[in-house]
C-alpha cells in the first residue's frame, strides 16, 4: 500500500451483534412510527437483554417503562438504535457517548443522501472522539439471529442461517428479508449500511471473519467511499458481492442514491479479483452462490449428473461445459456401478438417466453409489415432475441419504415442475441442501465451490517494491520545470527505461547527421516528428515508417522538416525520434487513477480489440508477478497471446512490465504504451504517452 493508505485497526463490534442492553432512541407506542416498529420487533424476536424505550413525552411504552434520555438508563446500554427526527440526531449521539455506549444504528435519513455532507461529518468527529461505532446514518436498522436480536423495521420473521447478508440499500434489504423467508433461505445476520458515514463493509467482513455463526458473506453493494481500504480487507470465508451501477446510467443512479461515487466497473472487478471477492451478477446468483457454502468443498474435478429425464440432463451438460465443471466420462466404469440403479432402459452414461418413472428409491440408490464412490468429487441431481412420481418422496430420500452420507461431497438440485416441486425444493433449502428450479442455478452454485476452492489455495502474491527512482524524479522535476505536463515520446520511453519496461532499439536526434549516426543496427525503422505543439504527426506528414537505410533516412528526414515547417510554421520542433520496427502481437499497457481506488494499470491487446472491443482489464497497484499473470488471463481475447500468425506472446516480458509501470504510480496522471508489441523475443514498448 502507498504511504497514508495504511488499513484502520479491526474494529470490536461484539456489542453491535451481542449487546447487554439495547436502547431505542424514539420508541413510540404509535403503531405508524418506525420508533414502534423497530421496539415491537426487538420485543417479538425474543431478545433477551434489557430492553429500553427512549421517549420523553412517554412514561410507559409497550408495556415497558420508557425514560427520558439515555442518561436516565441505570444499566449498561451497548446498543443504541436511533429513530428521532434529523435535527435531534447530534444531540441524542452526545448523550450516548455520555452515557458510554459504544454502538448506535441510526435510522434516521437527511444527511448525505440529501446533501447534508456536513451533518454527516459532524456525526462521524462524535464517534470517532469517543471511540464510537456508527451503522449508519439513513438504514432500516440491522438484526443479528444467534442473540435474537432484530433491532430493524423489516418483517418480524426470519430464517436462521449461517448467511452475513449487508447491504447498501435499507429498502431493497427489507424486500429481500422477506424474499428469504419465503425461499427458506437462512439468515444469520442482516446488516444496512446506508450512508455508511462510519461503519463500512470492510468492518463487517472481518468482525465475521471471527464469527463462528457465518458461514459466508453477501454483499449488495452500490459504491464504496474508501476503496484502497476495502482492497486491504482481510478475506477469511466467502464473500460474494452484487455490485449494481454496472452500466454508465446505473452509476449515476447509484451515486445519486447513496452520495457515493460509483468508479468505473471494470476497475471494481479488478479489486474483487485481487481481494478473492465473489461478483455476482444477480440476485438470485448471489444468494444460490451463497447457499451452496453449506455444502463441504469438493475433493476433486469429476461431477456427476442423476437425472430423470434426457432433456434437462443434457441442458444440465451444456452448462457444466460451459462453467468447467468437468463430468466423468467413463461408460465401463459407469455401467459397472449404476446398471442396478435403473431400469433396463435407463443410462449409465454420465448423465445417469434413471427414467421418468424413478422414485424416492431409485433416487436414493443412484445418490448412494455416487457418495460412496471415491472416483465422484460432485453430485447434480435433478428432477422433472411426472404424474407417477411425487416430488417430496424423491426430496426425502435425497435428504435422507445425502444426511447419511454424512455430507461429504457437494450435492446440488435442480427440480422443474409444479407446485408441488416448488414445495420440494422448500423442503430441500430448509434442511441446507442448495436447490433451484433452473438447472443454470444449480450448476453454478455447484462452480462458485470450485472458485472459492482456487482462491483459497492461490500462493501468496508478494508485492514488488514499487518505489521510484531518484533519476526518474530527477528527469520528471527537469520537465515540470519547463511549466510541461506532457512527455514528448522520446522523454516517455526514457523514463519508462529507468523503470524496467523494456523498450526496443531507439535514439532522439535533432539533425540529419545525428540521425544517421544513432540509426545503426535499427533497419527497418520508423521516424517521427517530436514537438510539443503537434499532437497529430500523421496529419502533417511527421511519421514515416520502414525506413530502410541510411540514404532513405537522409532523404526522408529532410522532406519531413520541411514539410512540417510549412503546414506548422509555428511549432517547435525538437527534432525526430527513430524507433526500430518491430513485428508481434499488438498490446497496450495502461496506467491512470479511479476515484476509489487509486492507481490502477490497465492491459489489454492494442489495434481493433482496445478501440472497437474495448477488451481490457485492470489491477489496483500495488500486486505482484502472480496477480500480473491473472491480469493476462482476464482479457476476453487471451487465446491470442497464446500464439496468433505464428507469432506468440512472451508473457514473462509482459508481466516485467506490469510490474515496473507501478514504479511511476505516484507521479504521473496517466501513461499508455500502445503498442507495447510481443513476440518469442520479448515485448517492447515501441509508442509511449505520459501526463504527469
């Protein structure tokens, strides 16, 4: 990390989650106030510490005897959940640091959302001057299953699970709590961030990570304030992350909505690649992703498919081979163990096709050859609903068997059908068996298990040392000097030498003698004009390219200076840079700075692919040779680099370039290298263009 970007401590948040005492600020016995809601809803989900309305028109609330202030509580108050009006917010936050609680959720909206930045801060300088956490301000609140406590205005019902689900959005965080329920989906935690004026997801991720209660983490994510600081997130378990504003309008609604800068998409995915972070793209993926970590990690790569019908097994096999999700092939071996699975007119072959008319047993049977059988890592079942067959009979036995197995092996379903295989499904979700009624669902539950099995076991990328070099601050203080911010080519491609890009043959020169001195061994070589006044060479006839010899070189440098005399009488030309030319795959290396996160380096292939595909990807400096590798397989168009007209890409040039561009991070606005051409010989910056 750059100097200043060091990550705040871990923060203790034990009295957020498993307070002694909670206090609502604006308890009311008025059934249409979010102060009665969120009372009644602490009450009703069974909290068991003490339970304080805060109200100072009110003696006695819902039974339970109300105070005046904060201050009147005798108890210890860990929690604080505030509801009141905007304008009486600060004060109540001085009376609770006052009082020594640690914990506030703020309910009440009006402050950066609206505007009110500087309301927000004020709220922030209290916490901070009193060792405070704040969730909040502008959420619908936060619940916490294992202490029974639901301190929210969203339903009063939910399903225990071991899911951490946080989200940025208070009102879509309420939609989904019910859709959970509904799903029978488990929850462990809820958790709205709001304006996140304090608390951040980066504080809830690792006070989970020491949470024996979560299993994983999801995300609804809509921006992020301090993004280097989230890059240096601590990931221990799963996190999946639904980051909306993908789309340039989506941003700015995002933006608008929470008073957070949405960044460019590209670059998040960069950081959650890095961090080891899960992006989903949906909802449903996110929370079927979210399911399946009840399931163990796979051992191996060999799936199987066990289904009743031909159709949905062969759509299943379409979306395995797309996922990578690597299905036995073996038709001896498979007839060996499931022929007496089946009827005779079944198939062994994988998927295994017990028929429509297989029940519970068949089922069960099928299942059981596949936990049993070491050669199986995986296990899809599926099932299309009959009219001789009940769909709750085969989710029993699949439950059945799978819970006998002693859940040893990841087992996903996919069940299509009526009501009555949607009440199957139900059954499965509820008793932690990952259940869809697409088979798309199904199978890429089953693949984020193998993602996360690869991130878990990615060496250590050890970062480089990034510093830069005295001679390059020296060369860009020389430029800054002049009152210049942009590099003539020739400065650009020194300074990028001084940093270990590797560069091709090349010399500046301001004479035609010069020229033809510094050009030996260079043939074939390109010229250019070098002025800072002239932007687009080509336009007045300041490139030429395949100079062959001296004598060419002579006659074609003289025509260029007059030439460019005559259509530019006025700009200052410095003289001519000649670059030797090279033949190879054309790429583009890119450095320039996002909002959120800082300095970030692109790469992708140069010519058509960057202008009309825009195929590129991203990485947040700093990272090493191993995230410099990742980086290559990131672009769409990565089978190039692998060999393309008999030309094949040097990748270890490649990453040495990745790595050094980092060194002038902190000094230049923006770099591009294009092209940065590769071939068996290596990889050369042959065009370069830096802004300071």
């Amino acid at each position: 990390m750059f100097q200043g970007d060091v990550p705040t401590k871990v923060r203790d948040l034990n009295g957020l989650y498993n307070p002694s005492g909670v206090a609502i600020i604006g308890a009311s016995a008025n059934t249409a106030k979010i102060g009665y809601q969120i009372l009644n809803n602490v009450i009703l989900g069974g909290f068991q510490g003490g339970i304080y309305p805060i109200n100072p028109k009110d003696d006695m609330i819902m039974g339970r005897k109300a105070y005046k202030s904060v201050l009147d509580v005798q108890e210890d108050i860990d929690l604080a959940v505030i509801t009141i009006p905007q304008p009486l917010v600060l004060g109540a936050l001085k009376e609770c640091a006052e009082k020594g609680i640690k914990n506030v959720a703020i309910i009440t909206s009006g402050f950066a959302e609206v505007g009110n930045i500087e309301g927000e801060l004020e709220l922030k300088r209290v916490a901070d001057e009193n060792d405070m956490s704040i969730m909040g301000p502008n959420i619908l609140g936060m619940l916490y299953a294992p202490s029974k406590l639901n301190a929210s205005f969203g339903p009063s019902d939910i399903l225990p699970g071991k899911i951490a689900f946080i989200s940025q959005s208070g009102a879509l965080a309420i939609a989904l709590m019910g859709w959970t329920v509904m799903e029978k989906i488990g929850l462990a935690t809820l958790n709205s961030l709001g304006n996140k004026a304090d608390l951040e997801e980066r504080d809830l991720i690792e006070h989970f990570n020491n949470d024996d209660n979560v299993d994983v983490i999801l995300i609804y994510m809509e921006g992020l304030k301090k993004g280097r600081e989230f890059l240096a997130t601590d990931i221990k378990k799963p996190v999946i992350i639904l980051k909306v504003g993908r789309s340039q309008r989506g941003a700015k609604a995002a933006a608008s909505h929470t008073g957070s800068l949405a960044g460019s998409d590209k670059v998040y995915d960069a950081a959650f690649s890095q961090m080891g972070v899960l992006r989903a793209k949906t909802f449903t993926e996110a929370f079927g992703w979210a399911r399946a970590f009840s399931l163990p990690e796979p051992a191996g790569n060999n799936a199987i498919i066990i289904t009743n019908g031909g159709g949905i097994g062969v759509s299943t096999t379409d979306e395995c081979e797309a996922s990578g999700i690597n299905l036995i092939e073996d038709p001896d071996w498979l007839e060996e163990r499931f022929r007496a699975t089946m009827p005779s007119f079944g198939s062994t072959k994988n998927p295994i096709d017990i028929t429509g008319g297989g029940h519970g047993k068949q089922y069960r049977d099928a299942i059981h050859v596949a936990f049993t059988e070491k050669r199986i890592n995986a296990v899809i079942v599926l099932y299309c609903e009959t009219a001789v067959t009940n769909p709750m009979e085969i989710a029993e036995a699949i439950k059945a068997e799978y819970q006998g197995s002693g859940r040893q092996k990841p087992l996903v379903v996919a069940m299509v059908g009526g009501e009555r295989s949607r009440e199957a499904l139900h059954f499965l979700n509820e008793n932690n068996i990952p259940s869809f009624d697409a088979v798309d669902q199904a199978v890429s539950a089953l693949r984020v298990l193998y993602e996360w099995k690869e991130i878990s076991n990615r060496p250590k990328d050890h970062q480089l040392d990034i510093e830069t070099p005295q001679e390059v601050l020296d060369y860009l203080a020389e430029i800054k000097d002049e009152g210049r911010s942009v590099l003539l080519e020739h400065e650009a491609r020194r300074l990028l030498e001084l940093c270990g890009v590797p560069t091709p043959k090349w010399a500046f020169a301001t004479t035609v003698d010069e020229a033809v001195e510094k050009s030996t061994g260079m043939f074939p070589l390109s010229m250019k004009i070098t002025s800072p006044d002239i932007i687009h060479k080509t336009d007045v006839g300041g490139v030429v390219l395949n100079i062959k010899n001296e004598d060419e070189l002579r006659e074609k440098f003289n025509t260029m200076m007059n030439h460019v005399k005559e259509v530019a009488p006025e700009a200052d030309i410095r003289g001519v840079n000649l670059v030797k030319m090279m033949t190879g795959i054309e790429c583009i290396v890119g450095l320039s700075h996002d909002p959120q996160f800082g300095p970030v380096v692109m790469f992708g292939l140069g010519g058509v692919f960057v202008e009309v595909l825009k195929d590129v990807a991203f990485r947040v400096v700093p990272f090493g040779k191993l995230e410099a590798e990742r980086l290559l397989g990131d672009i769409q168009s990565k089978k190039i680099l692998e060999g393309f007209r008999g030309i094949k890409a040097d990748k270890p040039s490649i990453i040495q370039t990745l790595c050094a561009i980092q060194k002038l991070a902190k000094h230049v606005k923006e770099i591009d290298v294009n092209p940065l051409i590769t071939n068996q010989n290596g990889s050369f910056a042959v065009d370069a263009r830096i802004i300071i």
